[in-house]
C-alpha cells in the first residue's frame, strides 16, 4: 500500500516521540512521503521535531489530530513494548477516521480487529493497513541456496532499537549512490511502510518465520546485486531472540552488520542481562550462522546519538578496534566507508 504515489502523512506519537516514536523517526528520515506534522501532546507547542533528533527534518508538532494541517494517511508512529494500542492513540485513530484519513499501524494490536474502529473506518470509505498482518500462506523453511546471485546482508544488534531499520536505510542510499543495484527485505512494521513491501516477522507464527523471511530474501537475490536484509532484535534478548534466530537461519545471509548503541550496557528494560564484550557477541552471532549459512560480521554500525561530535568518534573508533572491522555512525556520517565491506 505505501510507496505508490506521495500522500501527505500524519504522525501520531501521543507521549512518546523520540523514545518509542522510532516509526514516526522512521518514516520522517527515509520515507518519501510527506509529512505534515507529528501529534504529540507532550510537545512544547509551536516546537518542531527537529529540536528533538538535529536531523530530522522542521515538521511541526500538534497537540491533537484536529489541530493539524490536512492529511491523506495517518500513521501510528510509535512502537510500545507489545505492540498495544494505547487509548489515547486509539482516539486519536478514530480522530484521523473522521476527518477522512486512512489509517497505517504496525502493532500487534489490529486495527480491523477493532470493532468501533473498522465499522467507523467503512462508514467513512476510508483504509485501514495492519502492517504487521502475515503472510496469507506460511510455509516452512526449505533451507535450499537462493536461487539468485545476490549477495546477502544482514544486520544484527546487540540489542532492540540499536539503529538497524536505520543502518540498512542508510546503506541502501549509500549503496545506491555508489551504483550498486541494491535492494531491501523489509522486515520490521517502520521498514515495510518506507518499502512499501517485506514481511513483519515478529508477527509471524513461529514454526513458519524462517520460512517467511526465506521466501522474500530469496526473491530478492534472483533481482538484485546486493539485498540488505533488515535485522530486529538481538540473538541475546531474553524476549526477542527467536525472531532475530528465524531471520539469521530464514535469510541465510553471506555476511553480518553489527548494529549497537553507544550508551548501552544491558539489555533495555532488562538490567540483569549485561551486553558482552562485543567481539565475544560476534562469536556468537557467526557460531550460530555457521550450522546453517555461515557468515562473518564484515561491519559495524553504531548509534551515537546523544553524544557530542567528540565522544561519538571516539565511540566509533573503540567499536572498530574492539571488533577488528570498519564501523560507522550511518546518521551523523558517510556509510560509504563501509559499503566496500558489504561488496
């Protein structure tokens, strides 16, 4: 449903933006759609978002869905843990509804499944798109060699919410603008809706999610030199891990990005669980690979957001001699200086 043609969007971030407004940070930094504010409550009003993340583009903040400019398409910009619908997003969903809005969401929570929500929606003639909907046929993964010549990449993190949606877009446009005929597996609700296309796979049922991102990485090999594969998830989480395990075995990628987070020693919201060293987590991470598809982390991506110009290039450079391969900030600088590592 997204990419077809520009439609003016509407971000709801109801108290969250930055924190969990990484859909709406999403989409404002790589979509191609625009965007005609963020409502957010919580915002200083008249204050723009770029006053929250520096390289966001000056879209205003709204206190509310009647305040805003007119729009096409509204989009729950958050990502709560759960994926649930708050209540004051589901109000202002309904807000969007009637003022003539379609409706994008990618939580776990479905939009049709909403009784008051759908029958508002067709009352209106307007769309609701549950990104996270799977695939209308699971199948289980063959484990059979791609069929196309495309070399496959794979970002992996230390954690959730380390930079990997972001790196892989970041090395889209950086592969691109080094002429490389580059394609993206979207696997995440923000990735798909800046595609246009992919497979939510932590939506997926379990026996089939290798399966799933199989069958769309495949098909991406068979089109493209090189397919970035979009990460979710850490192989050492203690809730998330089998979705980062069905990706890492489902895309059996030929090399590894390792995505991490300046600041971040355990595990977000699960202080018992430290981050190891990370050149003990790239052992791991290509331990786990090799049974399958073996892999080797050929980069590093690292999010310094936060941190002055100073401390974030000394973050990179210890990143990069801790592990023993080239590391970037793909935001606050070029991630060409990686993309030959990729190749």
């Amino acid at each position: 449903m997204a990419g077809s043609h520009p439609r003016r969007l509407l971000l709801l971030a109801h108290g969250d933006f930055p924190e969990r407004a990484k859909t709406a940070i999403g989409l404002l930094r790589y979509g191609t759609d625009p965007v005609v504010a963020v409502v957010d409550p919580d915002q200083p009003a008249g204050s723009t978002v770029d006053a929250a993340v520096p390289d966001l583009p000056a879209v205003p903040f709204v206190r509310s869905v009647d305040a805003a400019p007119p729009a096409d398409v509204a989009v729950v910009g958050v990502a709560p843990i759960g994926g649930k619908l708050s209540a004051p997003l589901r109000a202002a969903v309904l807000a969007a509804i009637d003022a003539g809005c379609d409706v994008w969401a990618g939580l776990h929570d479905q939009l049709s499944d909403d009784p008051t929500i759908a029958a508002r929606a067709d009352a209106a003639g307007v769309r609701l798109w549950d990104v996270r909907t799977p695939p209308v046929e699971p199948q289980v993964a063959t484990g059979e060699p791609h069929p196309g010549d495309g070399r496959v990449v794979l970002t992996v993190g230390s954690d959730c919410s380390t930079g990997k949606m972001t790196a892989t877009m970041a090395l889209r446009d950086a592969a691109l603008a080094a002429g490389i005929d580059v394609g993206v597996v979207a696997t995440g609700q923000t990735g798909v809706m800046i595609t246009g296309e992919g497979v939510v796979v932590d939506r997926v049922i379990a026996d089939f999610a290798a399966g799933a991102v199989e069958a769309v990485v495949a098909s991406a090999t068979a089109a493209h030199e090189l397919v970035l594969v979009e990460g979710q998830g850490s192989i050492i989480h203690p809730a998330y891990s089998g979705v980062t395990l069905a990706l890492l075995h489902g895309a059996r990628p030929d090399a590894l990005v390792l995505s991490h987070s300046a600041d971040r020693a355990h595990i977000r919201g699960y202080p018992s669980v430290p981050i190891p060293p990370l050149d003990s987590l790239i052992e791991l991470y290509e331990a786990v690979a090799a049974p399958v598809h073996p892999a080797e982390v050929v980069a590093g991506v690292l999010n310094t957001q936060g941190l002055r110009t100073d401390a974030a290039d000394a973050a990179v450079g210890k990143m990069a001699s801790t592990t023993g391969v080239p590391v970037t900030d793909p935001v606050r600088s070029d991630p060409s200086a990686i993309i030959d590592a990729l190749r």
